[in-house]
C-alpha cells in the first residue's frame, strides 16, 4: 500500500516528527513548584536548578512500559542514571503529536517506534547544549570536557552539575547535527531494567483516574439506554432525589446522570429512576441480522494488493480449495471501569482521567460544552487499561456535562455492566478464502476478502469506498504465492465499532494462518514444513518460524492427548511465530504451553518486552477460548466477567519466549502476539480432533457443533 495510516487520522493539531524547541510548555509552572526553576531546552527535558532532570512523557502509561522504556531513550543520549529521571505526563500540545498517527494517541504499538529516534536527539541535543555551556563558562573547547552522570567536567577539575548548567544552556542555539550513539555504546537501552513505576503502584501513590479527588468534589452515575444510541423521551427522578446523598439528577445527551454524595449512593439512587427511552435505529440489530448483512453486502470490494492473475492461477490449478471464517463482536474489557472526572468553572473545563487521545478528549469536551478547544484543560492519569477503549472520551464528555449541569466538580464511574454494553466493540468480520495448489500442492494462487466495519469512517471521518489501512493489517502473508490477491468491502452493519488491541491483525492472521494450515493438510504436509518451504526470500520470517518449532520440539512425541499449532506473522514491524500446545476433553480446549520467537528490532527493556509477549497472549486468549459480545433486539447480552469470560490465572498456559538480538529499528510488541494466539490454537484444534474450527471463540459450543 501507498498510503500511510497518517493520512487518515484528521486532526487540528498534527505536527512533524521532528523536535520543536524553545517552548515554555502548560506545566512548566507546576514542576517549578516543585523542583526550583526549570529551564527548558526543548519540549521534552525540563532540566531545574536543583539538577532535577524530568521526562514530559507524551503517550500513556497503561501497562505498556513507557514510563520506563522512553525514559531510557532519553537518559542514554543524556548520559543520566535513569533513576534520576522522573517523569510527568505531557499536557495537549502539538509537539506531543504521535508522527505514526497523526494526533497524541498511544496506541498500535507505536510509542517506542515513534519515540526510537525523536527522543534520543532530544537528550543528545541538550547534553552538547550543556557542554557548550560549560565551555563558555570556563573559556574551553567542548572536545576537552565530558558529560556524564548528571554532570560535565573538564580539565583541573573543573565540574558542574546539568542543573547549575541549564540556564545558560537553554539560551543557546540547539544543535542541528546530532550523532547519537551507536548499539554497541549503549550501556541502558537494551538492558533488562526495573519499570520506575512499580514502586509507586505497590505504594498506592501511581494515580488512575478512579484515585482522582478534588475539593468539593461530588460522584455521579449515569443510566444510559439499554441500545446504544437511545436517547431519552422522559424520566421521573421522584424516588431517586428523595434517597439519601443525592444532590441532584440530570439529564445529559446519552442518558440521566444521578449525582450525589457518594458513588454507592448515586449508584443506589439511579435504580430508582424511571426513564422512557426513543431506543432509536438500533433497536432492530441482532448478531444474525448483521451476519445476514455481512453476507450480501455487496459494495464494490476495496483493492488492498494484487500479485500475478489469482482468477486465472485457480482455473489451472490441480486442486483447489475455499472456506469462510467468521470473528466475533469483542469488548474492551479493561479491569479499571470507565471514568473521569471534571470540574467545569467560569467558562473553563478541567477534565482528568485515563486518556489515550488527548486532543481527541480535549476537542469533543469543547465541543460539547461550547467552549474553545484553548479552555479545556487534560490531564492523563495511569490507565488501568487501555486495548483502544481509552482512544475514545464518551465517558468524559459525560463528565464535563454532569459537572456543567451541577456546578461541581463530578467525578463519573461506570459499572461493569455499563462499559460491558456499552462499549466501542472491535467489529464482526467475514473473511472468504479460496486458494489453488498444484499437482505437489504447492500453492500458485490465493485470494483474500474481509468484509467489516470501517472504525476509520466512524472516529476520523475516512470517506466511504476509501482503503482504511486498519482493516489491511496482516492480510497480505508473506509467503511466496506467485498470485494473489487481497481486498476488503466496508460494510456498515450499525453498531458503533472501535480498535480493539491489535486492531485487524487478529481478525486477518485467523482468516490467514488457519486456511494456510487447510492448505497444508489439502497437500498432505507438515504445516511448520510447509510454510517453511515458502520463506526463502523472507529470512527474518524463516528465522522466527524455526526458532518457534524448535523451541517447541516440533515433530517430537507429546503427552497423551496433546496436539500443537503453529502460526507466523509480521505485525508493527514484529516478525513473529507462535507454536501452542492443547488438550481437548469434553470439546473443552486446554491450552498447556505456548512458544513465541519474537524479532522486533532492537529492544529497548527485554524485560518489558516478555511482559507484553505474556500479556498479549492472555488478552488475545480470552478472545480465542471464550469471550464474545452478542446482541439481540440491539441490546448487548453480556454483562460482566460471569458471561464475557477472560483467561484467569488456573487457564493461564507456561509461555516461553525466544528473542532475536537485532539492531534493526525497533518494532512494535504491545499487540502482535494478540493476533497470533488465535491461529496456533485453532491449527492445534485440528491437529488434535480433525475439526476445523472456522468460527471465533473456540469455546465448547462451538466445538461440539462443528
């Protein structure tokens, strides 16, 4: 493809990917507060009298690890004990722009990849502006001093520390030729590092946005239609204001906010209300109906790629073979509920919560409040969660106009049940497969058609009939097929839809991996064997492939009743395989191991990287053994954990992960191994029972029934 995600993520306050100095940030004035004055070199370091040297952080913290990991960027190139770092979440400003994305979103896997470069030129930049102050200073040339350790020092002892320095520095040009360092220089990038954040989780002090408390402050909860979209027609609030606690209830555009005293206590009250709902367009929907839909939908598909005559490769071919794969509605599930808190005051707005697109919030609470964008103030908390659910700011635009309402600073919090049905779902997909092998069963073709829902069209106004890259991700594979074609057709079946982790790599890797493996078993091979025969031209591929196997024992006898799968994939610049090994009894899967052979570039803290290998594979698992989001009359039919089931601790496999040193540019690993769970056990399904398992989740019902 030709066209960058970039392209279709519109904002008001898209920026380069270059650094942009000499900026007195929102912010400076509080970190003042604390540490003495700051002086600012660029958009990034805050560098105080007192040698406080501070990380304003431009993506979320939600787990992930960039509170540590961007920080060690930035202290490698600065020459600073990474402890001696500390870090504050940026404010909304155009510097902070994600230059993957086009806007400040955390997300697809892109903090590091996007951060790699910018943040290292930013700490080599200030570092030579320090030495250059120091050599003004003492009348030297910069080659006779060092900067080290949080400090420069020179002939004769000479040595002052970055803080004593910063003042005089912050006046000087900023250095346009900048040589960073060179892998094998590097004494913390690359080093399994401590996360500086753990402490303040243990401790209590690391803030979520359910922590938030501010003076005055009153609690809220919101009962919204049971069908998304419904708006209310009337509502009798009698009962509800005459419980105790309840300061006031009000009607806001998605529903009736109570507020009162307490949480419990706004939660107690909104049980009283009695609300007539206009259920609106989506009262009809139901997941048969948008199968149905998805079936016929006949717009005209979207080329994503085309190799060779696919049509005319299937004619010929010796044997040819198709299939349809079907992937659920998901939800978010993230383990802090939804919420935020505002604090809405003479024309100004002060939101403060979990954020993963700060200006998006920024922009839709001003829209909403009718004030300029200039008069919202966010502030980004720790996000117990993120998986996408957090790019979206329903929850604080409810906020800012409860607060609005009430003349109070509102802290909202959703219940589970509210952000299980009412949730962004990652959307349905229908993938149609058809291939053609040749008379050793080699494959000469192969076609690929997803049809789905646009996330794109709906959150950042992409034009229909428009390719949107999130839907392409991982469709095209990278074995060497002389002719295929990829295309997808955009299909709105009604419901709102939003990125789900990992976005369409696990909706395209299933469709992908699983009828490769159909494609194996139709020729009468291996299926490690026979992907492998189609990598010689992609090495990284072939190298992750074999690294998995191997790890795996591949070919080698297993326990009684145990069955593997394998399955490979480039996702964020990640090549990746997976083998996972299963059981089966009563059509219940038990997943015992799983093998990851990772290559994604250099890496900055392994040791985060295993974490998020191990994480992704326990979100991805929920989605493959049990979790699914189903609709009748437009109402969403899960509620909690009790029925949208995630992996506990007693399903949770042994993961062994395989790293391959590189110095490639970094890729993404937050959401590739996501992905790839769903195939490797699918394939290890069939491996153990004969049955081809087509339909996402793989849950005994679903077993039984095929």
């Amino acid at each position: 493809m030709t066209t960058t995600r970039r392209d279709f993520i519109k904002t008001t306050a898209l920026a380069g990917a270059g650094l942009t100095l000499g900026v007195l940030l929102p912010g400076t004035a509080e970190l003042a507060q604390a540490a003495g004055t700051i002086h600012t070199p660029n958009a990034w370091v805050h560098i105080a009298d007192d040698n406080t040297i501070t990380l304003i952080l431009a993506r979320s913290e939600m787990g992930q690890g960039v509170y540590t990991s961007l920080p060690m960027l930035l202290a490698e190139e600065l020459a600073v004990d990474l402890r001696k770092v500390k870090v504050e979440t940026a404010p909304v400003g155009a510097a902070y722009t994600n230059a993957l994305l086009g806007a400040q979103i955390t997300g697809g896997s892109t903090s590091v990849r996007e951060g790699w470069e910018k943040l290292r030129v930013a700490g080599a930049q200030v570092r030579m502006m320090l030495v250059s102050a120091a050599a003004a200073k003492w009348d030297l040339s910069p080659d006779q001093l060092r900067a080290a350790d949080g400090k420069v020092t020179g002939p004769k002892g000479r040595s002052a520390t970055y803080g004593q320095l910063a003042e005089a520095a912050s006046r000087l040009p900023v250095p346009k030729d900048v040589v960073l360092k060179d892998a094998k220089d590097f004494k913390i990038i690359g080093k399994a590092t401590k996360r500086l954040e753990t402490p303040h989780k243990v401790n209590g002090t690391a803030q979520y946005g359910i922590d938030v408390k501010l003076p005055g402050m009153v609690y809220a909860s919101v009962e919204q239609c049971p069908v998304i979209g419904g708006k209310v027609l009337s509502f009798d609030a009698a009962k509800a204001k005459a419980m105790p606690g309840v300061i006031d209830v009000v009607q806001i555009p998605d529903g009736v906010a109570v507020v009162a005293n307490s949480w419990w206590r706004a939660k107690k009250a909104r049980e009283a209300l009695t609300v007539v709902w206009d259920e609106g367009p989506v009262a009809h929907i139901s997941n048969a109906s948008m199968q149905d839909g998805m079936r016929k939908a006949a717009d005209q598909p979207i080329p994503i790629k085309k190799t060779g005559d696919a049509d005319a490769a299937l004619k010929s071919a010796a044997k040819t073979l198709s299939a349809e794969y079907w992937s659920p509605l998901l939800a978010h599930a993230t383990m802090e509920p939804q919420n935020f808190t505002a604090d809405y005051k003479d024309g100004k707005c002060l939101v403060i919560g979990p954020a993963q697109f700060q200006q998006g919030t920024q922009g839709n609470v001003a829209g909403a409040l009718g004030l300029k964008p200039e008069d919202v103030t966010v502030k980004t908390t720790f996000l117990g969660g993120g998986f996408g659910r957090r790019l979206e700011y329903d929850f604080a635009v409810q906020a800012a106009q409860i607060s609005k309402a009430v003349g109070k600073p509102v802290k909202l919090l959703w219940t589970r049940e509210d952000d299980t049905t009412h949730d962004f779902y990652r959307p349905m997909a229908l993938h149609r497969m058809r291939a053609g092998l040749d008379a050793s069963g080699r494959p000469v073709a192969l076609t690929f058609q997803l049809t789905s829902q646009s996330i794109t069209q709906r959150l950042f106004g992409l034009p229909k009939g428009t390719l949107d890259p999130f839907m392409a991700e991982a469709s095209v594979v990278s074995y060497d097929i002389p002719n295929m074609t990829q295309e997808l057709i955009e299909h709105d079946s009604g419901l709102r839809v939003g990125y789900w982790r990992s976005v369409s790599h696990a909706l395209n890797a299933f469709a992908n991996e699983s009828f490769i493996d159909e494609m194996a078993a139709a020729a009468g091979k291996d299926p490690y064997q026979y992907r492998l025969s189609m990598l010689d031209k992609q090495p990284r591929f072939a190298n992750v492939l074999k690294l998995a196997a191997e790890k795996s024992g591949w070919g080698k006898p297993l326990p009684a009743g145990h069955s593997r799968g394998i399955a490979l994939m480039e996702g964020y610049d990640t090549y990746m395989a997976q083998v996972a090994e299963i059981s089966v009894k009563d059509d219940t899967i038990r997943v015992h191991k799983v093998w990851v052979a990772a290559d994604l570039g250099q890496m900055i803290n392994p040791d985060t990287v295993e974490a998020q290998l191990e994480s992704s594979i326990a979100f991805g698992l929920s989605a493959v053994l049990g979790s699914e989001i189903t609709l009748e009359q437009g109402r969403v039919q899960q509620t909690n954990f009790h029925n949208y089931p995630v992996v506990r601790m007693s399903d949770m496999p042994r993961i062994d992960v395989t790293l391959v040193p590189s110095t490639e540019k970094p890729g993404g690993i937050g959401e590739p191994a996501t992905a790839l769970i769903g195939p490797a056990v699918a394939n290890a399904l069939f491996a153990a029972t004969g049955k081809r398992l087509r339909k996402i989740p793989l849950s005994q019902e679903n077993i039984k029934a095929a």
